[in-house]
C-alpha cells in the first residue's frame, strides 16, 4: 500500500518538488529508471567535487580523470549509499579512494597515508594573531600556491568544508580520522593560509 | 569575542569559496550525462503491466485458462437449484384449517407466515384433513420447487395440528364448561372447514364414548 501511495505521489510530483527532494531519494528514482533525478543530483555536486580533487590533487588532468571515474563508478554501481552514510560522504568517499587508487597505481608517494606531528603545525602557525581580521589576497595563483603549501591531511579537510559542505563528523568519519584531529587540522589550515594570503592588517 | 575569533576561523574558508573559480568542463560533463542516460535502467513496470505480460506467456495463458474455467464451473455448481424434497411435507396437511388459522393469529408474524404456507399450498385443503385422519399419506407431489425452501421452514416451526376429532372433543369440553358461544363459534368453523362431514353425527359418537 505505501508502494502505491509512493507511486502515485510521484507520478503526480511536480518538477519543483523533485528538485527538492534529498540527495539518497533522487540516487533512488534513478536507480528505477528515472533519468531526470540523476541531472538534478549531478548539477548539485559537479561543481564542489570538482573543485575538492582539483585541490587535493593540485593538477587539472588528474582531477578530471578521477572525477570521471567517480561518476561512472557512481552510475555503474546500482548500489546506494550503505548504514548512515549519506549520497554527499557517499560521493566524497568515493572521489577520495580513487584518488588514493591512482596514486598508488602510479607509485606517488600517498601523502593522505602521511604521518605528521600536528603540534608541529600548531607552534608554527602561532605566528599570526588568530583573531586578526585581515585581507587576503584575491589572486588566483597565490590562492593556489597557498592551498599547495598545506601539508595534505590539513588540506584535505579544509577542502571538504569548504566545496562539499560536509560537517565535521562527516570529515572524521569520511577520512576516518578522530573528531578533535579534524578540528585541529582545519583550524590549522585557516590560521595558515590566513598568514600566506594576508595583504595588510586591518585595524 | 567569540564571534571575533569565529569570523577569523572561517575567513579563509569564505574567501576561498568565493574566489573558487573552478569548473567540470563541458565535454565531461556531457560525456557524465551521456553514460548515466545509456545506464539508466528501464522503468520498472507496474502491476497491471507485469499481469498484462504473464498473459501473454503461453504457459501462464494456459494456467489463468484453468483458472477461469474452474471458477464458471464452481459458479454454476453453486446456482443450481436444490432437489425438490419427496415427501417431506407430508404431515404437514393434518392442520385443520380453522385451528391453524387461530394459532396463526395469535403466532408471531414469522411463525403465522410458516403456519400459512402449507394450507395455502393445498388447492384443496379441506378433503385433505380426513385423509390425513385416516392415516393416508399426503402428497406433496403438487408443490412447486420454488416453494420448497418456505415449505422447509414452516415444517421446521410447525406445531402439532390438532385433528378434526380432537377439535369435537374441544367443542364438547367447551359445552361441558359453560362456553356455548365458544363451543358454537368453533362447531360453526368446523361445519365451514368440514361442509362434507356430518359433524353432528360424530358428536354424538364422541359424546357416547
């Protein structure tokens, strides 16, 4: 009887409800068949997975291939996002593990799988008054050049939250990395780049 | 202060997503959507369409065939009339007329309709008594099937029908007891009832007795 009544609803769906339904109901209606919902789902996402591999990877020809595979994995698939995990943890982790793949594929150097003292970091970035308003550069080579300069486990997750909009348990469980270590990365991260971009202090 | 130290955390994230400029580029973005289209499974079908399919699958053709088949059979096993019972009724006619008439009017609704039934039957009802008196079977033979299934009920909530005799022993109970009227009221019904009988004679008969 449910199923009826989900049919009907959906036969009968206007378009604006289906732009506003979740990320796992619209994986759902394409898993039936129903093309639409996978253009909705992908409009929602190609921009900010785009923009984390480009990122984490720091090379436009390796973030385009990964992101192919992603997605076709994606389509390939026919599974569904697995227990709590949603289609956005989903469709980062995914992202993550291939590029992890090419890399080891390729023998680089894993720098995800780095060990690094993250007190290290932390009296490094002492440096700069964390509560300082400044005004950082709009240049798109610096922009780049800072975000390269971050060790890559920081990077990694100042990446995630800032183009997946994922929160910080989603982070720590996508990375399968502590809370607190999450939280201190990121912050870390911040008060870095806030140090390489600042232009002037503003009083 | 909290809000201060707050703003500079997410400075750097704000300033990046606005400045973020990169994009998928078409070709990927055509070559994602072509292969989803490709890959998209067909619509499951509904209910009446999978039925509509294993209709048309011979061996589910025969099978649904049979189906039908039993189900007219059961359905005309089912209207057919049941047997007219033989001589079920035959007791029945025993009731004097007049007497079942009086029960009948002091009977419930349902029960008078019962008691009714069986008289009305009889086209003939008043020869009827004597022979039931004289122990010959009645024949039922004259009912009609349609009436078969009331017959069966009012046999069912029938009462012992007096007989004629028992009815002059009532008369003469009533005369005994004072009654006249009574008695005469009822010997008049019985004379109605029974034209054919010389009630008289069998009064004085029973009186004798």
């Amino acid at each position: 009887m449910s199923r009826l009544k989900g049919f009907i609803s959906q036969l009968f769906a206007p378009a604006s409800s289906l732009d506003a339904s979740s990320d796992e109901a619209l994986l759902a209606r394409y898993r039936e068949g129903d093309g639409v919902a996978f253009e909705i789902l992908y409009a929602r996402h190609r921009q900010g997975l785009y923009r984390f591999l480009l990122g984490l990877s720091g090379r436009v020809e390796l973030a385009e291939e990964v992101y192919q595979e992603t997605w076709l994995s994606l389509i390939r698939s026919g599974s569904q996002p697995q227990g709590r995990a949603t289609f956005r943890t989903w469709l980062y982790q995914i992202a993550r593990n291939r590029l992890i793949d090419h890399w080891r594929k390729h023998g680089v150097h894993q720098p995800l799988h780095d060990s690094y003292d993250e007190q290290t970091h932390a009296l490094a970035d002492e440096a700069a008054d964390p509560e300082q308003l400044l005004s950082l550069s709009r240049d798109s080579q610096r922009l780049e050049a800072a975000l390269q300069a971050l060790p890559t486990d920081q990077r990694e997750v100042f990446l995630l939250r800032a183009y997946s909009d994922l929160d910080l348990p989603q982070i720590a469980t996508l990375t399968e990395t502590p809370l607190e270590t999450v939280k201190s990365r990121l912050r870390y991260a911040q008060q870095k780049l806030r140090r390489l971009l600042a232009e002037e202090v503003l009083t | 202060m909290t809000d201060a130290r707050h703003t500079t955390d997410h400075q750097a994230l704000d300033h990046y997503r606005e400045q973020a400029t990169g994009e998928p580029p078409a070709h990927l973005d055509a070559l994602i959507l072509a292969a989803a289209r490709s890959a998209t499974p067909a619509p499951k079908p509904g209910l009446w369409q999978r039925w509509i399919r294993a209709c048309q699958q011979p061996r589910w053709q025969v099978a649904f065939a049979s189906l039908v088949g039993i189900g007219l059979m059961l359905s005309l096993v089912q209207r057919t009339p049941e047997q007219v019972p033989g001589y079920d009724f035959a007791p029945a006619p025993k009731a004097s007329a007049p007497v079942a008439r009086q029960e009948t009017e002091a009977a419930p609704p349902a029960l008078a309709r019962s008691l009714k039934a069986p008289a009305g039957a009889f086209s003939a009802p008043a020869p009827a008594a004597p022979m039931a008196e004289s122990g010959a079977p009645a024949q039922a033979e004259s009912f009609s099937a349609d009436r078969a299934d009331e017959a069966k009920v009012s046999k069912r909530a029938a009462v012992p029908v007096k007989s004629l005799d028992e009815q002059l022993r009532e008369v003469l109970r009533l005369q005994k007891a004072g009654h006249k009227q009574a008695a005469e009221k009822l010997l008049a019904d019985l004379h109605a009832r029974f034209p054919d009988e010389n009630l008289s004679a069998r009064l004085e008969d029973l009186q004798k007795n």
